[in-house]
C-alpha cells in the first residue's frame, strides 16, 4: 500500500505530459490572434477634407447719383393664405416670402445713398375691397407702386388686376427686379401670367453644380457672359438654389452658371441664364442671394451694387412726386396721423 | 513465500506500467479535445446581422462580434447579412473601421437583402465582395441635412459658436462630412465604380441589376451563394454556419422623418426624453417613414380603444391596428 503514493504520482505525471503536450502542441500550431493593428485611412487624413467655412466680407456699394427714389419691396406675404390666421403672420415670419433681414444689404445700400425704400404688405381686410362692383379698380399695390420709382419682388401669384399695375408701372419707365426660386412653378399659380407681363420667362427644376460650387452642389457659381452695368465687378455670384430664366429681349446684363452646371429636371448640362435684364425688368432666378450670409459669398455684394444702381436709374417719374413723403411703414396699420400729413 | 509471488503480483515495474498505460489511455481519449480547443479548425462561416438603422446599439453589436470574430479561429469566413437604409454618420464610421479590420484578416463578403444605402453601404464598403439581389437596392452615398438657417442671436452663451454658428460655417461642415463619407467610398470602390467622383456623389441609388453594371454591387446572388463564395475564397470545404444577431428588437431606436429632419425614436410609447433630433444623417430618405403614417395609425387606435387601458393592448389589438383598426 505504501506503493500508492509514487503510482499515483506516475498517474498525474503521465496525464499532464500528455494532455499538456497537447495543449502545447494546440498553442504551437495555431494562428495567433493578436489584435490587428489600426488602419491608416488616408482619406480621412486629407488636409482638403476640411471645407472652408470662413463667412466672408460684403461691400455693397452704389455707383449711380441719381435723386433719391422710392423702392418698393413685396417680399412675397401671400394674403391668400394669410388671410384666417393673426395680422403677426403677415410680416413674413412664417409662411412664403422673404423676412426683412433677408433684403437688408440691398435695403441698407438704398438707404446709406438716400433713397427710400418701402415694404408692401397686403393688408387681408382691403384685399376684399375691390371686388366690389362699381368701386374704383385700384388695388393696394397698385397705390403702392404709384408713389415708386423702382420695384423688386419675390412674389409670382399676382390676381390680375395687381399683373396691370406692374405692367402700367413697367411702361411709365419703372425698373423691376424679379426674384423668383425654383419651387415656385409648384407652390405657386400665376407665376406663368407675371412672365408674360414682364417679358420673361423660366424654367422648371434648379441648377447644381457637382463640380465646383459653394459649399453645397445647390450653391452655384454664376459668371458674366459680356461687359455690362449689371455685372460690372462680378466675377462670380453665388446663386444659393436657382432656376433658369430667360427673356425674348436678349442682351449682355446676363449670369450664366459656370461650366459643370446642370439641370434638375434633364440631368443635362445647361447654361441657362441665372440673370437676364429685359430693358426695366431683372429677372433673378433665385431670391436668397443677397441675404446677409449670402451677400459675403463670391461678388454677391457687388451684384447687389449694381442692381441697386439699376433700381434708381430709371426714367420714372411718379404722378404725385411733388416732395418727400418721408420712409414707407411696412404693415398694413395706417401712420399716425399727428402733425406733418397732410 | 518467493515461489508464489511472481505468479500472483506484479513487479514494482510492472505496476508502474500499468499506471503508466492506464494514464496514457485516458490522456489520449482526452487529447483530442484539448487539441481542438487550443487549436480549432477554420471551419466556420460567420453571418453577421446589420439590420434596421443604423445606431449606436448596432454598431456596438457589430463591432463586438466581428472583434469576437477575428479572435476566434474557428470562424474562417464572414457575411455581412445588410437591410439597412443608414442612419447615424458615426455609427456607420465605426461599422465601416470593424468590417475594414476583419476584411484584413478574412475573407468578407457583403449580402444585400431589400437595401443596403448610405451608412449602410459605407459600412459593407470596406467587404471584398458586395453581393445584391436584382432588386436589391444600394447607394444614396451622401449626406442628408436640412439647409442651415441664420438664427437669431443667442444672448448667455461664452463664445460666438456656442449656441449655433453662421449659416456659412454649418454649410461647410456639412460638406465635409459628406466628402469624409464620399471620398471613403472612393477610396474603397473606385477602381469599381464604372462613373466619376462627381457622379457619386450625387447620392443616386441603383437596383441590383444596375449595381452590378456600375460598380456598386459585384454580384448578383443570395445569402447562401454568398457564404458559399466566402467559404470558397477561404477554401474551407466542409463547413457550418454561425448566424450573429446585432442591434435591438424591433430596431429600437427607429428613426422617422419630420418636415425639418429625421429624429432617432428609442422607445414604443416614447416620451419626451426618448426622442432625439438627427441634424445630419448619412440615410437614404425614402426607406425612413414619415411621422405623418405613424400618428395615422395612432390616431386609429385611439379611435377604435376608446378606453385608455388599451392602449397596451393584446397582440390581437395589434393585429387589428395595422390592418386597419376596425371592430375590437
């Protein structure tokens, strides 16, 4: 019995010899399992990456010395739609159109040079008015462009009567600028009888540019085709989200989109004007390039420039310009009436 | 006392023999297992789930099984089983650094079930093959974020960029993150892409017919000629599948879409703290629901339960919602 201990002893040495020559030939033939080390991904590395988002510096400067004109903005507030809801909505936040930030740098040029500038705003009560049989055909805007001299615009949905008022305003020598987005040819009916009124016209779908463009392929360079008063100074204009337009009348004062450019709808290259000028009436295909942040991009400032140049050199002359009736409220609340009307 | 002995008893020798013999027997019944656990055969296919939007939870799943993966020996091959239309621009980067890392060890081979686009295909990109079905659809590689907007100034914060940057700023940001996505796929797949960066880049997605004519895709077939071609590449003959779940059930968090962006939902009766905004997300729009077609079917419920205690109703209340809601 006292044998045991060393058999026993035989016993563990032998099964651990094999078992661990096992193990150990297991451990020896297999494929380490080291974890695999980092993969340098070049293309994360690329100093190019890095899109520069410096905001950039807007000099809007005017040329033109003309006497001081009356502007008038339609930022594009549509009644019809504003008409149920509270008087707050009619001033632009909400709903279509373009805020009164969105006009500043355009406003501020006109008004650092003297002329006045004035924001129409349907006001939903009056609209009603002239329908009624036997009054006098006169609409709020009609009253409006009356006293201006120049008239910029953001809107295409015009009734009829308001479409006679641009046109007699057009031919009496009144500068026009339209500003039109790609989307309004769905959101909006009536874009079709404002172009026929002004001679102009415009495609359906947007204009991108995968090639080269302005932090976004929507962002497109457009370049100045000929020597011009519109596009003096413009290299290139940033046109945040433009459609095509175009007019009968032809002529130099036009932005075509750079080479690389195509069109939505076609997928096919285009260099479609994003700007054409038809005698009184600029024709913009795109309305947020000169907004505060947009005017920084490119020239955008000196395209602003030049078409608040364009605005007040007109051969206009308001029935009842007799003196200064002093800056146009916006809002559809009359002006105090102490002192000074009348 | 001597005579007898040797007829009876044996030697010290000979139990030493014995013992030796008995110990060898069993060391060799149990070597073979030891063996195998110390060195197992590649024998196995490893089918990895990535389905539903891609999230954190899934690209932790994916991550921790393909590691899993790679350290184990017995998994020679994987397929990557994709039915995702994307989601969340990090998610997918942390997806596309596991596959690239696990393509380095093994073979990887992408199976596309109904869609595999935008963070999902920046994830497969990586696999040495990408198979589809011929309607399979893939692509959509780009970003997708709302237009940034000015905002109105922000008093309280510490610096300028705190509560919001410019317009300019949030541009070019999402245009960075889109090239980060754009030039990983170039420098995966463009000797395969039959097209120009430009055209890539315009996040155009393609049927499985078409992806496999312009490079998108590189074959048409299913899972199973998938893992067939993994285990063929691998030259592991006889082989098993092993099938590796990832993400949560029912796609928890799901994503839907708003008129202003895609917001990630993580839960079925969600309050406020379980909703989270996506500004920026690398998805393919059209397979997101609209939040419009989830409150339609809300709305029925509500209709049809009368009574708030249905509103955690039977599976049979279920079944009656989304087939319409009627009766109960």
């Amino acid at each position: 019995m006292t044998r045991v201990a060393p058999l026993a002893a035989a016993f563990v040495v032998t099964l651990a010899a094999v078992t661990g020559g096992a193990a150990i030939a297991g451990y020896v033939t297999a494929d380490g399992a080291a974890p695999a080390p980092a993969i340098q991904n070049d293309h994360y590395q690329n100093p190019d990456l890095i899109a520069n988002d410096t905001p950039g510096q807007a000099t809007v400067e005017m040329d033109a010395s003309a006497g001081s004109q009356t502007v008038l903005v339609d930022p594009g507030v549509e009644p019809a739609t504003a008409r149920p809801v509270l008087p707050f909505s009619l001033i632009g936040l909400g709903g279509g159109g373009v805020a009164d930030r969105d006009i500043r740098p355009l406003a501020n040029a006109l008004i650092e040079n003297g002329h006045e500038v004035g924001v129409y705003v349907p006001d939903p009560d009056q609209q009603r008015r002239p329908v009624r049989p036997g009054a006098e055909e006169t609409t709020q805007l009609g009253e409006r462009l009356a006293e201006a001299d120049a008239f910029v615009t953001f809107r295409t949905d015009y009734e009829p009567d308001e479409l006679d008022a641009i046109e007699s305003f057009v031919e009496s020598g009144g500068h026009v600028v339209l500003a039109t987005e790609p989307d309004a040819a769905y959101s909006q009916p009536g874009a079709a009888s404002l172009d026929a009124t002004l001679d102009v016209t415009t495609e359906s779908g947007y204009v991108y540019n995968m090639e080269e463009n302005d932090l976004n392929y929507q962002r497109v360079y457009a370049e100045a085709t000929g020597d011009a008063s519109l596009t003096e100074g413009v290299d290139r204009a940033v046109f945040p989200s433009a459609t095509p337009v175009g007019t009968p009348a032809g002529g130099a004062d036009v932005l075509r989109p750079i080479e690389g450019s195509e069109l939505s709808t076609t997928r096919a290259p285009t260099d479609a004007p994003l700007l054409v000028r038809n005698d009184e009436v600029v024709m913009i295909g795109d309305s947020d390039f000169l907004s505060p942040d947009n005017a920084r991009r490119a020239d955008n400032d000196a395209l602003i420039g030049n078409l608040a140049d364009f605005l007040v050199t007109n051969d206009r002359t308001p029935p009842g310009d007799g003196g200064s009736t002093g800056p146009t409220q916006p809002g559809p609340g009359q002006p105090p009436t102490n002192g000074t009307a009348g | 006392m001597s005579a007898d002995k040797p007829s009876t008893a044996l030697t010290s020798r000979q139990q030493v023999a014995v013992v030796v013999l008995a110990a060898a027997l069993v060391g060799a019944v149990l070597a073979p297992s030891v063996y195998a656990a110390t060195n197992e055969p590649s024998d196995t296919v490893a089918v990895v789930e990535i389905e539903g939007p891609v999230n954190t939870a899934l690209a932790d799943d994916v991550e921790s099984e393909l590691a899993d993966i790679r350290a184990n020996e017995s998994v020679g091959a994987v397929v990557l089983k994709l039915d995702t239309p994307g989601g969340a621009p990090v998610a997918s980067e942390r997806m596309y650094k596991a596959v690239q890392r696990t393509s380095d060890d093994m073979t990887v081979i992408a199976s596309v079930q109904s869609i595999s686009a935008s963070g999902g295909y920046y994830a497969m990109a990586p696999a040495d093959e990408i198979y589809v079905l011929p309607t399979s659809t893939v692509g959509s590689i780009g970003l997708n974020a709302p237009a940034p907007r000015a905002s109105s100034t922000a008093l309280g914060p510490s610096g300028p960029d705190k509560a919001g940057s410019n317009p300019t700023q949030a541009w070019a940001e999402q245009q960075t993150l889109a090239d980060t996505f754009i030039n990983a796929m170039m420098a995966e797949r463009s000797d395969e892409f039959e097209m120009p960066r430009e055209e890539v880049a315009k996040a155009d997605t393609y049927l499985g017919t078409e992806a496999v004519q312009n490079g998108f895709a590189d074959e048409i077939g299913s899972l199973n000629e998938a893992i067939h071609a993994a285990a063929t590449e691998e030259e592991l003959g006889e082989y098993t599948v092993d099938t590796r779940e990832t993400g949560q059930e029912f796609g928890i968090p799901f994503l839907v879409r708003t008129d202003t962006g895609i917001v990630a939902i993580h839960a079925n009766d969600p309050g406020y703290a379980d909703v989270k905004p996506m500004p920026s997300t690398y998805v393919y729009t059209p397979a997101v629901p609209h939040v419009d077609t989830i409150e339609r079917f809300s709305e029925t419920d509500v209709r049809t339960g009368g009574a708030a205690s249905t509103e955690r109703g039977t599976p049979g209340n279920e079944t009656a919602r989304l087939s319409g809601g009627v009766g109960a």
